[in-house]
C-alpha cells in the first residue's frame, strides 16, 4: 500500500468514496439505488434554505440523477415505510436507520447537560419544568407542532427568535426524547421515537460510547475515502479528544493507513477498504451542504477551490451570488452557478456563472447547460434562464440554446 499520495490521485480516492465514480446515471431510479447512495454518504444533511430546493435533496440527485423526491420523502417520514431518521450528525441530518444506536451517545450527553449545544443544555436546566410538561404534552398527544403546545411562550432570544415551545421541544430533540416524526413544510412534528422510529431499531443494542465514536470515525474514513484527522472527525462533529483516541486505535488495528498527501501539511489518513480508481468524476452540481464540499478546507486542498457560501453576505460584498453551487466536471470543480427556483414563473435562473481558472469555458459551459437542463425538468421548472453575470455567462447562453433545441 502506498505511503504517500498525489493531489491527483487523493482527489480520485474522495470522488469515489463520495459516490462520483459509478455507472453514467439512469432514467429510472428507485429506492434501492438511493438508500446505496445515501449508506456510502452515511448521512444527508438537512438546511432551511429553499431558493432552489432543500438541501437534502440535491446529494442524490447529483450522483444518480432525477429520481423522485417523493420516495425520499417515503423513507425519511413515511410511517412504515420508514427507513432514515434525524438527528443532530454532521448538523441536522437524515440518516439510515441502522446508524441510530452509533447516535445514541450524543442523546446521552444531552440529557447529562453535555448536549451539542451549550445554549440549549442552560435552557433545559434552568427550565426543567417547562420542558419536562411539553414531553408529558407530546407523549399524550402524538405529533406536535410548536402551535400546538398550549403555552409556547414569547422568544426565548438566540437561537433565531425561537419561541420557548421551539426551544423545549429542539432540546427534547437533542436528547432523544423526542424526535421528527414527520414535516409539515419544512416544520418538524415531533413525536416520541416509540411511535416513529421502528420497534426493532428501538431494540438494537446501544454500543458503549468510546465504541460509538470509534465506528463514526471509521465510517467517516470511508466516506471520505482519505483525510486528515480534522476532516474526518468533522464528518460527524465528534469531541475532539474522543476522536484522536478512535483515530489512533483505527490506526493501531490497520483500518486506517497513514498517508503523506502531495502539498497536504497535516498528516493524511487511507481507508484500508477505499478504492484508488484511475479514473473518476462526473459532471454534477454540488449542494453547498453536500460532504464532497462541506469541510471547505478539505475543499481547497482537494481541489483548489476556495469556497465560502454568501448567504449571510450583505449583496453588494458577494463575490459570486446569494446561493452558489460549485460545478464538477470530470475530476475537478470548474465552474461555480447562483440560482434559483422560480417557481411562480416555473424558471430555473442562472444569476451568475463564474468559471474556474484552467477549466476550459466552451467544454465546460455545454456540460453545466445540460446539468441545467436536467436539473431543471427535475424541479418541475420549464425553463432555462441565463444571466449576464460572471466570466462564464456568455457562453453558457450560448451553450443552453444549444441545448435547448
């Protein structure tokens, strides 16, 4: 096994462990193609931002294509044909079922005051009362929304203006006292996990949490394919000492293979079971939430990719738009697109197109016009628009009219 890798050759492991080196996609997709997809991601993370489609969507879609939403949305809330649940991972995430007892150590902390928020951790301390009658309320009642609660309470400040209800009902979420029994919107209904997560799940033997922390490590590994102890720790936000600990006993027992990575500076580390392709990419727009991206340093040394999301940006400091998407082509990112959904006009708007130095435009602007395309018709959108800004803008018009006929 090698002992030091190219910047070429790392960023062909990360492809494919992330799913970018399989088969050219298919018009028909169903549930099995997806739940293979998201158990080599582990995890889809979920965002509120909605300017083109909630983010735990877009994952399946850039490596298999358009399949159907409402399948995911089946599996993710759909009583008994449940198959992914939420819980606080790499953020709010929907994760496979067989994950949920490698998650509960997270529970447990919360519910010892050691939660993955220190801001909900003094709200149920100092509110105990309060919470422990919205559990009694949920308990009685089944699925609640926050309206639902008789006494939700103004703002409890931070935490976006939640409500008190809100916060009590996020902190009973933390602890797995409760969890998303389905989404109204994007609303959670929460519920009690006796009546959403299936009996046999529920029953799984609960690993102890060193044990935990070590197989999320290990799962993390793979997912990535190869990386440094930072970005590996960080696909499922564990404690730092915790996860040194894992690290090192992963190391000890060969399941990770420490690595020199060409440029890297911090030591790389090699999942025994990841592949070395000779080739692999795609051609796919990336969510900014999708973990291909989401650790932007990884991004950058990968890829050199310097990538930030501007949402909270004030618009005349953007660099390159409001909600931007970076393009891969082939084995590398070669453009970055803002769009939006504009579902009233039934438009998919390209605001902005920004192409990558050394990517080749002409090459690079037909693939994103078909991705455009695709993407599109999978959106219900029934029409393609390309604004004028950015480097790549000019013939990305030119290349969606082709496209278009």
């Amino acid at each position: 096994m090698k002992t030091s890798l190219s910047i070429a050759e790392a960023r062909r492991i990360a492809l494919a462990a992330q799913g970018f080196a399989g088969p050219p996609r298919t018009a028909k997709i169903g549930w099995a193609a997806m739940a293979r997809t998201i158990a080599q991601l582990n995890l889809l993370q979920i965002d509120s931002v909605n300017v083109l489609v909630r983010s735990h969507y877009l994952p399946l879609f850039s490596r298999l294509g358009a399949y159907d939403r409402e399948l995911l949305d089946a599996r993710a809330f759909g009583g008994k044909r449940r198959a992914l649940f939420e819980c606080w991972a790499h953020e709010a995430s929907l994760l496979p079922l067989e994950l949920h007892p490698l998650m509960r150590w997270r529970m447990a902390r919360a519910r010892d005051g050691r939660g993955t928020y220190g801001s909900m951790d003094g709200f149920a301390a100092g509110e105990r009362a309060y919470v422990d009658g919205v559990l009694d309320f949920v308990t009685r009642h089944g699925p609640t929304a926050v309206s639902d609660l008789p006494d939700r309470g103004k703002s409890a400040g931070g935490w976006w203006g939640w409500s008190k209800g809100k916060m009590a009902l996020e902190c009973l979420f933390d602890r797995g006292q409760v969890t998303t029994a389905t989404r109204q919107g994007f609303e959670r209904i929460y519920d009690i996990p006796e009546r959403v997560i299936p009996a046999e799940t529920l029953a799984l033997a609960t690993p102890d949490e060193a044990d935990s922390i070590r197989r999320l490590m290990d799962l993390g590994a793979l997912a990535l394919g190869i990386g440094t102890e930072t970005d590996i720790r960080d696909y499922f936000r564990l404690p730092v000492a915790e996860a040194k600990r894992a690290l090192a006993e992963l190391v000890e027992d060969g399941l990770l293979l420490p690595v020199a990575v060409e440029s890297w500076k911090q030591p790389a580390y090699l999942h025994r079971d990841a592949r070395i392709p000779r080739k692999a990419g795609a051609q796919a727009l990336v969510s900014p939430f999708d973990p291909l991206v989401w650790e932007r340093s990884r991004t950058e040394r990968l890829f050199d990719f310097h990538y930030r999301i501007e949402i909270y940006t004030p618009a005349h400091k953007r660099k390159f738009g409001y909600y931007v998407l970076p393009f891969l082509a082939g084995d590398r990112l070669a453009a970055r697109v803002c769009l939006k959904a504009d579902r009233q006009a039934g438009v998919l708007r390209v605001n902005a197109t920004h192409l990558e130095a050394g990517a080749d435009a002409g090459e690079t602007a037909a693939r994103l016009a078909e991705d455009l395309r695709s993407m599109a018709l999978w959106l219900g959108l029934a029409e393609l628009a390309v604004g004028s800004k950015g480097n790549l803008a000019r013939d990305l018009r030119a290349a969606a009219k082709m496209n278009g006929r």
